[in-house]
C-alpha cells in the first residue's frame, strides 16, 4: 500500500499584516534634473507631475534598502523574523545577478528558517509578490512571507534621455503576509503582452555590452528606455479594464473602495484611471510619485506607506492594488491595508 504523504494544514484567507518603507537620503528637484535632458521644472510637472524624487546614494544598495524597509513591516506587523517562512524580493536593478538579493536580506533580518527568491515583472512586480504571498499562505507552504519591492532605478537610466531620466527613482517597500480570519488580499488579476516587450527595455543586453567594451573601453552600459506614448495609452485605457475587472473578481464595487494605489508611474496617468473608473471623491488616491518618482516595483508599497502615514487611508480600509509596467505586465487585487 502507499505511503501517504503529510501536507501543511492550510489557512483559510490570508492578509497583509504589517507594512514598511525605505526611502533614500538625497532628494533631487526638478531642476537639477531639468538641465541635463534640456528641460524645466514646468515641462516635467505637465508631463508626469512629479515635484522630486529620491535617488540612492553609494551606500543605499538594494540590498541595504530591502532590509531596512522589511525591518520596518516586521515591526509593524510584531512578527519575529525567524516565524517568517519565505521572503519575495521584486525587483529589476539587482544589477548581481546571483545569488538572489532575497536570500541575502532574509540572513540579515533573522529571518533563519525562510525560503527566499526574486521576482522581476517590473512596476507589477509588488502585486505579483503580494498575489504568490497570499497563495503561500492559504496553502500552508508558509505561515507568513515577507514581500518587498525595491528598485535603485538611478543604476539603470542614462541621465541624458528625456524619456526616462526625470521619471524614475530609488527606494524599497515591504509587506508581511499571513494567516486572518476574514479575507485581506483578493483574487490577482493579472497578466503580460510580450508582443509589446520593446516598449519599455534596456537598449542592448549585458553580454552585448561585455563583447563591446573588448573593443571600446568607453561603450555605454544598457540603459532602460520606454516609447512614453504607446505606454501611456496602454496604461490608460488597458489598465482600466484591468481595475473593474479586479473589482469584480473581488466582489467589490466602486463606492466599496477607501482608497486606489496604483503603480506610481506618472500622476497623468493615476489621474486618468481615476476619471475612468469614477471614483468617489471620499476614496483616496496615492499620488506618492509627485515627492518619490517612478519607483517600479517599490511604488506600490511606497504609496500604500504614505498613504497610512498620512491619515488619508486607514488600517482597516479596503483598497484597489493595480501594478503595471515592462513587460508589458500587470497585477491588480483588492486588499485590506494592514
């Protein structure tokens, strides 16, 4: 007769228990931004209405900037490191490629008894992490995980391309995630275009970069860059229907919602999904990228942060999570902020 094989009792539902946030030291403003790319404080606030944005110094690495973000959530959730059984790490600028930035991060934190890996889906991959925790914890894989979204997005502009260089920023968000009574974290809708990868990617690859550097010492490393236009629309008009498509999955209807974070890629564009799904004016809208930048897989949680610093959203609402970026990728879920 065969063996039977024990499995781990799953949960029930599963929700974020505690949030946290790093962000870097030096804030750079509009104009110290504006000159190398021929440009003026006006021009980048109608085009992306952001103010400022915080870039890493030598010592914030993505690894230093991880750590203190998920340090932070820790605390605020009161879940000792070592009850952490799986630590996701989304990012696209761990320029190391191995080994994965999240098992360097679950060393320092204490965090002994975790499984760690990366994720890269870009300015989605926050929600990616978010969905995959919440599968993890249902499942009894995990009794909780720790998700972060970190990004030194400085490594990978050329500071001279006026399509990218006043857009995107440095910084880290985390969230723990476990076991609740009542649900916390809905069903992900989520999704990829590759037919539409060339969008937003890096101009040439490493190995491209290495072969030139053989023959030119002063080749140019890749740089990310992104046909603003088409990205726009997409996001515009695509993300929408990704957004009411989430709130039907979620059983959620639009005068349920307290508050909409999306993806902080650009305030025309959190602005234009506003109108689209005719929010209430009683629902708050994260607008962290006009002080913070484009933070790609840290601006989710970055936002949800400074939403529940700021009083304008509380422990307890429920909120429309919608990440979207390269790839072309996306993720939406309804949760309740921890």
């Amino acid at each position: 007769m065969r063996a039977s094989i024990r499995t781990s009792v799953p949960v029930r539902h599963a929700a974020m228990l505690g949030v946290g946030a790093y962000r870097p030291r030096l804030v750079v403003d509009n104009d110290q931004v504006a000159g190398l790319i021929d440009s003026s404080d006006e021009w980048i606030r109608t085009r992306s209405g952001i103010r400022s944005r915080r870039w890493a110094s030598e010592d914030e690495t993505i690894v230093e900037m991880a750590t203190a973000a998920a340090s932070a959530a820790l605390e605020s959730s009161g879940i000792d490191p070592e009850r952490i059984g799986c630590v996701l790490l989304a990012t696209i600028s761990n320029l190391r490629q191995t080994p994965a930035a999240a098992s360097e991060v679950a060393t320092r934190l204490g965090a002994v008894n975790a499984g760690a890996m990366d994720i890269s889906a870009a300015c989605a991959g926050f929600c990616y992490g978010l969905a995959l925790a919440g599968d993890i914890v249902r499942g009894g894989s995990a009794e909780h995980v720790l998700v972060i979204g970190v990004e030194r997005m400085t490594d990978l502009i050329d500071d001279r391309d006026r399509g990218t260089a006043f857009l995107f920023a440095d910084g880290a968000g985390a969230a723990v995630v476990g076991g609740s009574d009542e649900p916390g974290i809905g069903p992900v809708v989520w999704g990829s275009d590759g037919s539409q990868a060339e969008l937003i990617s890096q101009d040439h690859s490493w190995l491209d970069w290495r072969d030139q550097l053989a023959k030119d010492p002063s080749a140019e490393a890749p740089a990310l860059r992104m046909n603003g236009q088409p990205v726009f629309r997409w996001a515009t008009v695509e993300m929408a229907k990704v957004a009411r498509r989430t709130l039907e999955a979620a059983g959620i209807d639009v005068a349920d919602l307290d508050a909409f974070i999306p993806h902080q890629a650009n305030d025309r564009i959190t602005e234009a999904l506003a109108r689209s799904l005719r929010l209430p004016s009683s629902v708050a809208i994260a607008r962290d990228v006009v002080e913070q930048g484009n933070t790609s897989a840290a601006s989710v949680p970055l936002a949800i942060d400074a939403l529940l610093s700021s009083g304008a959203a509380r422990s307890g609402d429920t909120a429309l999570l919608l990440g979207f970026g390269a790839g072309l990728s996306f993720a939406g879920q309804v949760v309740v902020l921890p």
